[in-house]
C-alpha cells in the first residue's frame, strides 16, 4: 500500500520478513528479465536392408538438446514509511521513515542463469513381412542411451537399455506381442544395474472374423479384446542419488581435549561420522502389470468405446527403514528394496462424431478410476488399530473426529480475581492433553481408545479420502462446427479426494503471525462466541495465537471434499474454406479466441481445490487466461 | 557375400554394444570424498575425528536451559523452583505419554556407543609412513585412545542405565544385516558388566590428573572412570534397583527373565560401593583432587562452574 502522497507504507517497525506489504512487493521493486532458449536437434539415418532379406531395415538417430535460461535483474529498493498521524494545521501525513532504501536503480545483473544439455543415441533393426498373405511378422531390436546433464549438478544422469520385441498377427484376426526391456540406471552398484523387464500381449479382433454378420457391423462395427501382462521398472531414488555408496558426517563435533585460560583448546576437528551403510545389493523397483481391454466401435465409428480394467502390483519399493531399534545406533535408516503397493481399477474414454448436412458433432469423454492399497511397508505396530497404514491407501488423512463443539455445560465455571472466568473440564469427560486451552467453543474430539485422554493415539486414519491422489479422473468435452466456424468446450474433473483446510502452524487461521501480520477471512465471522452460541458455526472460537488452542489439530471439522469440476477451456474460431484460401494464396488460415480455467464448481470456496491439501491456500492461484490468436499456413 | 555383410554388421553392432556399455554408467566413479571406514581408519586426522566423536554426548550439568537436550541438565529447570521459557514449551506443564515424550537419551547415546564400537573395532596406529616428521598415532597413542573410547562407552551405558535401568549391553557395532534383536540386560547384568569395562578401562587411561595440562583438561583419565565405578555402585546399592519399587519389581523380558534383583541381594551390593567409594577418595586425596570448600556455599557454587 501506498500513502496519499506516494510514499511506500510500512508497519511501525519491521520485525522480520512476514511485515510484508503486497502493493510495494509487485509495484516497487524493479524487474526481472527471463530469455529462455531451446535447442532441438535430431539426425536420423533409415538404412533399407533389404539385400539382405526383404523387410529388413536399420535406423539410427542421434538427438542433442540444449535448454539454457539466463536471469537478468534491475532492482532498486525505496524507503518505507509509517504515519502516526496528522500535521493539524496543514493536513499533511506525519511520516516517521522505518526503512532507508536506496531509491536508485541498481545497475543490471545477473541473477542466475542455466542450462540442461541431453543427448540421446540410438540404433535399431526392424524387419516386418507378410507370409502367403495371412503371417504378418515383426521384430525389432533396439539400443538406445541417454545422457542428461544439468548445469547444476556435476554428474550427468545416464541411462542405457536395450528393447527388443515380436510381433506375430494371423490374418488380421489374431495378434500376440512379446517385448522386453533390458535397462541398466547409473543410481544402483555395478551388478544391480540392469533390470530385465518382459511383457506379452495378445489381442483377438472378433468383427474380422469371417462368421462375424454383416448385419451386426451396421451396429457394432468394429470389435476387439486385448490383455496383456508384463513388468516394468523404476529407479528414481528422490533426490538422493547413489545410495548404494557408503555417506559420512565430516561436520560433527569438535572435542577440545584442552581447557584454557579463556576457551576450549586443543580441538580434534569437526568429528566424522557415519551415515548410510554400503548397501550394493539396491536395484531396480518392480512393477508388474495386468491389463484387460476392450474397443468397440459402433455405427460406422459413430461411436468408439474404450474400456481397460488393469490391475499393478509394485514391489520392492525404494524406502528407508523404519523399524530399526535405537540400540543399533544408526545414524541415518538405511534404504531397502521394501514394500508392496497394489493399484487397480478402471480405465474408459468414449468418442462420439455425428454429421449432419453442415454441421459437425463431435464429443468425447474420458474416466479412471484407480484405487490403490499399501500390502507392505515398514511400519512398526501401531499402539492402535485404526493407525495402521499397511492395508489403507496411500497418502489417506490421519485425523481427529471433531464430535462438537464444547458447551458451557461441560465446564465448571469459577470467576477469577480479575473478573474473568476459569474453567475447568467436569471429571468424567476425556482430557486433551494437546497443548491449549479449551473453554466452551472449542472443539472437543472423539477419546477413540476411551482412556479418557485425547492424545496423537485418538487420531484415525482413512477418514475421507486420500489427499493429492484423486481416486477418480474425468474430462468431457464438446464441439460444434458448421462451415469453418466451431465452437468446443471442455470439462475435468475429480473426485475422491479430501481437503484438510490446515493444521498446525498456518496462516489459514486469522492472525496466526500476531493481529498485524495475518489474514481474517470473511469465512470466520461464521464462528462460536459467546453471543452466538451455536454448534453449526464454520469456525469454533477464535484464540489469541492458534499454538494456545486445540482447535489446530487436523480434524474433521476442517476436513472437505475435495472433489471439482473444471470447466477447463471454451474456444471459438473460424477456419477459412478452402475455396477463399486459394484466392489469397494461402495453405491454411485460422482466427480464434480462448479462454482457459473459466469456472470451478467445488466445495472448498476459500482456494482453487487444485491446490489441493493444507497451506496451498496461500501458494500463487491458477489464473484465468483469454488468448485471441490467428493461425497462418504458408 | 551375404555372409560377410552379416558379420559386418555383428560386428559393428557388437562392438559398439561393448565400449558403450563398459563404463558409461560408472557415473558414480567420479564421486570422491570418503567413501568407506578404510579412508577413515588409515588417516591420521580422520581417525582423530572419528575419535572426538565419541565424545559428542559428553554430560553437561552446568547447561541448565537446555530444556530437550537429555545429556545436560533439562531437570533443574523441570522443577518446581526453576521457571524456563524452554520448559514450558516443552513438557514442564503437559502430559507426557507412550508417543510424547522429552528428554530421551536413547538413539542418542546408542549412536554414540557405535561411534566408540567402530573405533574399537577398526582403529589402529599410524606410524611408519612420511618420514619422522610426519603425522602419525603411535602404539602408546592409540592404546589411550582405545582406552577412553572403551571408557566413553561404558559411561553412556552408565547414562542409559540411570535413565532406564535395565537396557541392552551393544559392546559391537551392527549393520542392518547382522542387527540381531537385542532382548534387554538385567539390572545385575548391566551393573556387573559396566564394573568390569570400568576396571579394564582405567588400566590404559592416562594414569595421572590433566589438572596442570591445560591441552588435555577436557580428556577423561583414570580418576573418572573410577569415579563413575563408584557411582555405578552406589545406584546399584539403592532400594530403587532393588526391589523396593513395585513396578520395576514385577517388570520382565518377553521370554520371562526378570530385570530388577530382589530385596535379599543388596548388601553385597552397598559393599561394593563403599569399597569403591573409599577407594576413589584415597586415590584423590593422595594429591589429586579436592573439594571446593571454603565455607561459602555460594561462593563455591560460583567457583565450581568458572
């Protein structure tokens, strides 16, 4: 914010960085100039080999790829004031200047700049033949390597594999696939960097078959099964790479052998310790795949169906351990091939295309549903039974049940010296022992385990549903075009998925930072006081600084589903007609205008849901965006 | 013709497949640092380091506002005369329970057990090599190392043993291979076992006081190691530890071993303290050491942290 007569406002004093001022930070600060450069390069050679047999043919390509940014910044930082009042007489700000800037434009510079160079090689033989007309046979092997380097870390990311795979189809009917993948990563110790990951695959297409009636391909023109079952491999370890090395501590503790006069003397050294163990036996995380599937056609590709069941079971999943006992003394847990994840569920789309004299109909639709369970994982035993993880889903809420909010009845009330009041919790109901103090319109929590002490064991996980991973997907959208002008529109969409509004230290509470540095929103205002009495009230009674109250624990009462919908794009344009393009001498002429993230329909109001869980309330919102374009073929 | 072609191409293929292949993924060759205990153990400086370590979790009584730190002295300030900012945050006035607790020494003090495991197990002198001008650790330095290190890990599980009685004795150091699971010590075993690393300890310690030596004043000598045997024994003397406390009386390992020594045993035990004790003051009063005693308590008090 700004003064009436210009000058930059600031709080009385600045404590630290959270006295921000929004207006000053986008207006008052200098720019920021980005070039972004992209290089792609490819080279392909297609070598014909059939001297050798026919249907043979070699390929091999070489691609280099350079993505480079270059930062520059000119920025100037003015004095900030703070007004205590009014000049009487004149009318003029009474201004007490809190920060001396520097109002000069600094002089350009750099502020950072980078780029990431891949290279990727490879070469392969294919061969593809008809025999007597019905044998339609295929093989290709392949070699490829990649080479990934960042300008900010020293090692490149390297990968090398070798893919082969036969095809085999029998009359256009019958189909069956094998492939596999032999990949070797850089991340894991010399014997356990290749994995071997096979597939098969076969599919039967029913509408080709001779028997299959010319009457029905009016209806169902077009049928197919397919399944398949293969494996396929992971080796992304995070952002440690090479775990398999043996780490040490070289910052440790200094011992001074020696006491002197005025200090400590005689130091051996910042102290060395060990970290993770030399672990070559790591390798590649597994997952093995089963899918079934199904496409259809229907009315002339009218309408074209497709629906997938698949079914992937991970395992051996990169993690740390977390049942070590204490008295082992490591340091850090040490990394294990561990743990079981299943997923499955289904996979749909469905186009539709219909014409009609001048116009074009078309839609389409797309659904996944995906549920997942964690079989393994290296959890100790849980002190109850409604924590255990193995067997829930992942990243399921672990939560506290807000029953309700607490009533005066529930207190014996006794009047303090200075004229406020005391409560006491009456004996019998359970004590929180979480920090804070609890009065009538806090939430009280459901004692789970009925030890008549609410603690982090009263906390139930699966409430809801898991948070960042939507169980279910969706888009659908439509088009609508009539001699070169068309209009489309364009929904998604999930669901299953809930919301935690905040927990903890976070700025979604009114005046979390102090009354000066917070945020009151209006939802608030919704809440438990003394006068308004209520138990369905959006917020329980407020508190000075959230740490002095209970009603920051993850909860239900701030759980919400996070399901939306997204009317993600509408566009409309006109493409010219052939005829009129021949006139102007042109291959192709579009105009149109679009307009994306128009609208949300969700249930959380107070951020866009995409944000999805706690505190990404206050992280930068999706914004809504309208290009007007015109698109020219030469 | 054909054939020739055909080999050719096996040929190029094949070989290409083998440069690449060699050491295009030993990325990780290129790292450097320290990389296994051998880098350690066979470097006079590192093997120092590792050596101060182990002395990482050294007891601090006169740190009395450290409220989480287990190994100085959070409990003055847990008391009812002492008020902290640092206590009441954490735990002076709230419910500790099985999943919230303070204070606890022990992942701590088992890392530093197997700092001093490690450095029993693989340290050895360095001496031979660079001239005689050269950095070394000889014979007679390592056995006194070695000696303070056994010491040091005696004195943690002397603190895990204030703390929780009977604990598990980790005299070597493990990986997540051979971690065997490690039932709990008796409180008999504990005692009787840290009796003897205290003994065998003082043997190779520096014999004398540092007192004069202000380049060697924070090194623990024989006079600590038989002050904490004294100390060990006098814990192991009290009715807590002996029966006297109902809870720890019925306390037992899975497989039925009890842990706390009935009432009947203890007067060998006040024996022993009383041996000890007396043979500590003897050997301090032989010109050693002396109270701080000059008739103002306050004084003294102040002087004792100076």
């Amino acid at each position: 914010m700004v003064y009436s007569d210009g000058s930059v406002s600031t709080y009385e004093k600045e404590t630290d960085s959270n006295n921000r001022n929004p207006y000053y930070m986008l207006y008052q600060q200098g720019y920021r100039r980005e070039y972004d450069t992209k290089v792609q390069s490819k080279l392909t050679l297609n070598q014909d080999l059939k001297f050798i047999t026919p249907g043979l043919s070699a390929k091999a390509a070489v691609s280099f790829d350079l993505v480079s940014s270059l930062n520059k910044l000119r920025n100037y930082s003015p004095s900030k004031y703070h007004a205590t009042g009014r000049n009487p007489e004149t009318g003029e700000l009474i201004l007490s200047q809190v920060v001396a800037g520097s109002p000069d434009v600094k002089e350009i510079a750099y502020s950072g700049s980078n780029y990431n160079r891949n290279i990727y090689i490879e070469g392969s033989l294919q061969y593809n033949n008809v025999f007597a007309g019905k044998h339609d046979v295929g093989a290709m092997l392949l070699y490829n390597m990649k080479d990934r380097q960042l300008s900010t870390v020293a090692l490149p990311y390297r990968k090398q594999g070798l893919v082969g795979r036969l095809t085999y189809g029998y009359d256009n009917r019958y189909f069956v696939e094998a492939n596999f993948g032999y990949t070797g990563s850089e991340t894991f110790a010399k014997k356990y960097r290749f994995g071997f990951f096979p597939a098969v695959g076969a599919s039967y297409i029913v509408s080709n078959e001779s028997w299959y009636p010319e009457g029905l391909k009016n209806i169902l023109s077009s049928a197919k099964i397919r399944a398949s079952f293969g494996r396929t491999g992971n080796d992304d370890t995070g952002t440690s790479r090479f775990l398999y090395r043996a780490t040490f501590n070289e910052s440790g503790h200094t011992f001074n052998q020696g006491i002197g006069s005025n200090s400590a003397t005689n130091g051996l050294g910042a102290g060395i310790y060990d970290l993770q163990f030399e672990n070559n036996t790591l390798g590649w995380e597994i997952e093995d795949k089963i899918n079934a599937g199904l496409d259809l056609a229907f009315f002339n590709k009218g309408i074209q169906l497709q629906v997938d069941y698949f079914n992937n079971l991970r395992s051996s999943i990169l993690l740390q351990r977390n049942t070590v006992p204490g008295y082992a003394g490591f340091h850090e847990n040490p990394w294990q091939n561990y743990g079981k994840v299943r997923n499955q569920g289904i996979d749909a789309s469905i186009d539709l295309s219909h014409r009609f004299g001048d116009w074009k109909l078309s839609g389409r639709g797309t659904f996944t549903f995906a549920r997942n369970k964690v079989l393994e994982i290296d959890e100790l035993t849980p002190t109850e039974e409604y924590q255990r993880v193995t067997g829930t889903r992942i990243n399921e809420h672990l939560v506290y049940i807000a029953e309700r909010l607490y009533n005066e009845d529930d207190f014996i009330r006794s009047e303090n010296s200075n004229g406020t009041y005391h409560y006491e919790l009456r004996p019998g109901l359970p004590v929180p022992a979480l920090g804070g103090i609890i009065g009538p319109g806090d939430i009280k929590y459901v004692d789970m385990n009925n030890d008549g002490i609410i603690d982090t064991n009263d906390k139930v996980r699966g409430i809801g549903h898991p948070y960042k991973t939507p169980e279910i997907n969706y888009g659908f959208g439509i088009n609508v075009e009539w001699k070169g002008i068309y209009a489309s529109m364009f929904f998604s969409g999930v669901a299953n998925t809930s919301v935690l509004l905040a927990s903890g230290n976070n700025t979604f509470w009114p005046f979390n930072w102090g009354t000066e540095k917070g945020n009151y929103r209006t939802a608030f205002l919704d809440r438990w006081t003394d006068d308004n009495q209520k138990q369905d009230v959006f917020s329980p009674r407020l508190h000075v600084g959230y740490g002095n109250s209970i009603n920051d624990e993850p909860s239900t009462w701030w759980l919400r589903d996070g399901s939306f919908l997204r009317l993600k794009n509408i566009e409309v344009g006109y493409v010219l007609q052939e005829k009129a393009l021949k006139k102007i001498k042109l291959n192709g002429l579009r105009i149109y205008l679009l307009g994306e993230n128009l609208a949300v329909f969700d249930k959380i109001k107070f951020w866009d849901p995409e944000q999805g869980n706690r505190n990404k309330g206050v992280s930068y919102p999706m914004s809504h965006s309208f290009s007007l374009g015109v698109e020219v073929n030469f | 013709m054909k054939n020739n072609i055909y080999k050719r191409i096996l040929c190029v293929a094949l070989s290409a497949l083998s440069l690449l292949s060699c050491d295009y993924l030993d990325v990780s060759d290129e790292l450097g640092g320290i990389s296994s205990f051998e880098n350690i153990f066979n470097n006079v400086d590192r093997t120092k380091k590792w050596y101060g370590q182990i002395f990482a979790e050294r007891p601090d009584y006169s740190d009395l506002w450290a409220a989480t730190s287990p190994m100085r002295n959070a409990w003055s300030g847990y008391a009812d005369e002492i008020f902290t900012r640092e206590h009441r945050k954490y735990g002076k006035y709230s419910n500790w329970n099985s999943s919230l607790g303070y204070n606890h020494r022990w992942s701590r003090l088992y890392a530093s057990i197997r700092q001093a495991n490690i450095f029993l197990e693989m340290a050895h002198p360095l001496v031979g090599e660079g001239g005689s001008d050269a950095l070394k650790i000889t014979e007679e330095e390592m056995r006194i190392f070695k000696a303070n290190a056994r010491f040091m890990r005696a004195v943690y599980h002397y603190y895990l043993f204030e703390m929780y009685g009977p604990i598990p004795i980790v005299d070597k150091s493990y990986t997540l291979d051979n971690l065997p699971d490690l039932e709990r010590n008796s409180v008999d075993e504990v005692v009787t076992w840290l009796d003897k690393e205290f003994e065998a300890c003082m043997q190779d310690m520096y014999q004398e006081s540092y007192y004069d030596n202000d380049q060697m004043r924070g090194v623990p000598t024989k006079g600590a190691a038989m002050a904490y045997r004294a100390k060990l024994w006098v814990y192991a003397a009290s009715p807590l530890f002996n029966g006297s406390w109902e809870y720890a009386a019925g306390l037992t390992n899975k497989d039925g071993k009890k842990l706390f020594p009935d009432a009947s045993e203890k007067s060998e035990k006040l024996d022993n303290a009383v041996k000890y004790l007396k043979e500590f003051i003897d050997y301090a009063e032989a010109g050693r050491y002396s109270l701080v005693n000059t008739g103002n308590p306050e004084e003294d008090l102040y002087n004792l942290f100076q």
